[in-house]
C-alpha cells in the first residue's frame, strides 16, 4: 500500500518549519510594532528633577525643594529668598 510512496526528506522539513516560523514571527512582530509605538516613553515624558541643596542651610533647602515639586510660585520662591537673606 505505502510502498510507492516516498516520504519528504528530513531536511524539507526542516526548510519548512523554519520559514514557517519567520513568517509567524514576522506576523506577531508587525502587529506587536503597532501596540508598542502607543505606550508613551516614560523617559521623555517625564523630567527629571535633580535637587542639589548640600551646601544650602535648612530653610533655604525647604525652600528650594518646595520651589521644585511645585508648591510655590516664583514670587513666593523670590520673596522668601529675599526675607533669608536679611
């Protein structure tokens, strides 16, 4: 019954689950591409905030710190320098 039959060679196989398996890939990759380009990029998104008060004394430091994270405005980060200062 099978004796005529010849059977595909080990290496076709092979030469066919590979190309198999890259365009499978090549398939989840380009639809991958796409959800990926819409997540923000955390490290341009955000700024970064670098604080260096270590020469500073205490209130100025509190004062500067505030004046960074938002919580004052730049009239009240100027007047509050300038009262320190006297």
């Amino acid at each position: 019954m099978f004796e005529d039959k010849r059977g595909v060679t080990p290496l076709m196989v092979t030469i066919v689950l590979i190309g198999f398996a890259v365009a499978v890939g090549s398939i989840i990759m380009s639809l991958g591409g796409d959800y990926v380009k819409d997540i923000p990029d955390t490290e341009t998104s955000q700024q970064s905030k670098v604080v260096c008060v270590g020469t500073a004394g205490e209130p100025l430091k509190d004062l500067m710190v505030k004046y960074i994270n938002d919580e004052i405005t730049v009239e009240q980060y100027l007047q509050g320098e300038s009262i320190l200062n006297k």
